[in-house]
C-alpha cells in the first residue's frame, strides 16, 4: 500500500482572503459581448474614459449633439443687481433723483442771494454788503412764479445821521421780483417789512466824539453818559442823562439834561439857568484848602458880593480881616466849609475875574469850562438819529434801551428795490 501523499503546506496568502471579500463578477449571458472584448469599446489605455462605461447602476453614452453644444462653464454666477427687488431699485432712483433736485434748488438760493446782496448795496449806497438769506422751499417754484415768500436781511454799519447803526435787520414776505430769477433782477417791490435797528454804545463814544465817553442804561428810555473832555489842556469828567424818545415815523431824538462838568479837586459846573442846581461851585477838597490859607480866605471875605453869598455877619467878617485868632475861628468850622462850597461862583468870576487867581484857580481853566454852553454839550452827546431815505414807507415804532444799546422796531409796506426805487421800468 502506497503511503499517504502528503500535501505541503504554505502560508495562507492574505490577498486571498480580500478577495473572497469583493463582490462577484456579474454573469454574462451568451451572446453578450464581454467589455472586454466588444468591438465598440474603444479604451486602449484603460482609464475608463471611453463610451459606454457602466457607472453603478448609470450609463454614460456617448451623444454627439450634446458635444456640438457644449459652451464653457460660468464661474461668475448670476449678477448682483438681478437679485435686488424692483422696489427697492425705483426706490433708490428716486432718492438719487431728488437729492439731485435738491442741490440744484440750494445752489439756486445761494447765487440769487448773492445777486439781491448786490442789488440792496448798490440801491441804499451801503459801505459793507448786506447779508440775505432767502427762506421757503423749494425755490425753483417760487423762481417759475416771481414771488419769493420771506427773505431775511441783516445791514451792518447803515449811516443815520451823525450816527451809524450798528445793524439793521428786517424780515420782508411777500416779495414780487421784476426781472428774471436768479440771475436777472431788475428789481423788487416789498410787500411788509419787520425788522428793528440798534444804535450800539459801543460805537457812540468813537463817532461822537466823545474822549473816552462810556454809555449805559439807565431805565427803558434813558441813557446815562459819562466820560471826559479835554478842556484848556485838563480833563474834565462829564456826566450827564440823555432821554430818548421817537421823532416823527423817521427819526430818534435825544434829550440831554443833569449835566455835570468836574474838574477834579477843584471845581464843578453845572449849566443851565436852574439857579438852585447849575452853576459853579468849589470842590469839598478845594474849600477845605482856601479856608485853611488865609491869603486865599481873605481874598474871598473881602469881596461883598461873597461875603452876602456866604450869609456871614459883617461884624465878624471885619473881625476875621483883623484879626488871625478870628479868622481861625471863622474859617475852621466846618458850616463855613459848607457854606464855602455852596458859592456861586459864576456872578463872583464875571464880576471879579481876579478874584479866582486870588483864591489860587487859573483863570483860563475856569474862563474855557463856562464857555461850554449847555447846547453845544448836548448836541456833543446827543444820541439822536434819522433812517436813511428809503423808498416806501418805512417807519419807526417803539424805541427800548437795552444793554448793548438803543433799539427801535421797524415796519413799512410797499418797499421798492433797484430800478423801481429810481424809477424806471
């Protein structure tokens, strides 16, 4: 009996066992053509690119039409602007559109306001330029109808008489323009004016010639003044109380009373024909010095006309002359001080013009302060003044004094501008 043949053993063969574990090849039935060897299959390199390549449960097939019509791919997508809403695009076309209006219309307003500043500088013969600003909207329709609704207008620095009007501002509505807007104005004819004036303190010391001359409310119609001026070589204080009040529809009038002229350590003037209140009299300083020096003192008592002023007893007038002790005791009290200052020295002065350089006062100083008549001192610090002539009727109406200066309110009708104010067409 042959021995048993004994089979060799190997190792088992892993790729073996991943085998077992892939999926069974399909059946092919007769008279199927293997993809291997069918005709129409044409893959040389065997990438699988060719046609009729079976990918899972599709098939690729080969169609030539799609080939004709291939076109290359578009990587930029679908545009931005198709996927907003058509509202939404109307509504930003509008608001483009409008703004646009809106800079026009702007743009408009500010060119006629250039031109009517023109216009006003040249009608009313103004140094600086008016300052207008034209309110309503939109102004292209009031350009299309010739009619402009309210127009504010500030003038600084207006001539008024002697004065200058710090500003002038005035709201005019209903304002029909002769010409074409904006560019030609041939004029305009104002339908009510609004506005006020002020005359500046600041601006009253320089321009009326005042040295140093300070201004400032004192009530709701009157102005207290005070300054200096120069008067044969010495500064003299100057205090007085301007009343204003309106003058006609045109103007303002001032007047000047309480007056008061010092010169400093030595006299004060009042003028006026009040004898009880002007004239002029010693300043406490200076009488308490004439009564201490008996040169001066005895000058004074040998005048009659003073001793009477003084209401001195003669008796003890003769005794003071004679006697040092007596004078002493005349002179050192302080009634005869009081008494000293409440001389009248005008009459004293004109009838003795020696008697002040007597009492140690320069003569020239005292003769140049009582030639300052009360009339030329109040038309020096007069605060009166008159509108410029302007076409139509502009008035005045209530005149306040306030901190910064005088107002007066201002209205008129029917106020021309331009070629209508001369008169012509």
């Amino acid at each position: 009996m042959r021995p048993p043949t004994r089979i060799a053993s190997h190792p088992p063969n892993p790729y073996d066992e991943l085998a077992l574990l892939a999926p069974p090849e399909p059946d092919w039935a007769d008279g199927d053509d293997h993809p291997q060897t069918a005709g129409d299959y044409d893959d040389p390199l065997g990438l699988g690119l060719g046609p009729g390549i079976r990918n899972g449960d599709a098939e690729v097939t080969d169609d030539t039409d799609d080939a004709d019509d291939w076109k290359p791919p578009n990587h930029r997508g679908r545009s931005r602007l198709a996927a907003v809403p058509v509202v939404l695009k109307l509504a930003v076309t509008g608001l483009v559109c409008a703004s646009l209006l809106l800079a026009c219309d702007r743009f408009a307003v500010l060119y006629a306001q250039d031109k009517a500043e023109e216009k006003l500088q040249q009608s009313l013969g103004l140094a600086a330029a008016p300052e207008v600003e034209i309110h309503g909207f939109p102004f292209l329709t009031q350009v299309a109808g010739r009619r402009l609704d309210e127009v504010e207008v500030s003038v600084p620095d207006v001539a008024a008489d002697r004065v200058s009007l710090a500003e002038v501002r005035a709201i005019a509505k209903d304002i029909r323009v002769v010409g074409s807007l904006p560019s030609s104005v041939q004029g305009a004819v104002i339908g009510s004016v609004d506005g006020d004036v002020l005359l500046s303190f600041d601006d009253l010391g320089r321009e009326l010639g005042a040295s140093q001359a300070t201004f400032t409310k004192d009530g709701d119609s009157q102005v207290r003044v005070a300054g200096s001026l120069p008067v044969a070589g010495t500064e003299v204080r100057v205090q007085a109380l301007a009343h204003i009040r309106r003058d006609g529809d045109q103007a303002v009038s001032t007047t000047v009373d309480h007056m008061r002229l010092d010169i400093p350590g030595l006299v004060t003037y009042r003028p006026g024909r009040d004898r009880a209140h002007s004239g002029l009299r010693l300043h406490p300083d200076a009488a308490a010095r004439i009564s201490r020096e008996g040169a001066h003192i005895k000058a004074l008592l040998a005048v009659p006309a003073v001793v009477d002023r003084l209401g001195v007893p003669e008796e003890w007038v003769e005794r003071a002359l004679r006697s040092e002790k007596d004078l002493n005791e005349l002179t050192g009290s302080p009634r005869f001080v009081q008494q000293l200052m409440k001389l009248n020295l005008v009459d004293v002065v004109m009838d003795h013009p020696w008697l002040l350089e007597k009492a140690g006062i320069d003569p020239e100083l005292i003769g140049a302060l009582l030639n300052l008549r009360p009339p030329e001192l109040s038309e020096q610090l007069s605060l009166s003044f008159r509108l410029p002539r302007t076409p139509g009727d502009l008035r005045l109406r209530g005149i306040t004094v306030e901190r910064e200066g005088i107002r007066a309110d201002l209205a008129g009708t029917e106020l021309t501008f331009g070629k209508l104010a001369s008169g012509k067409k």
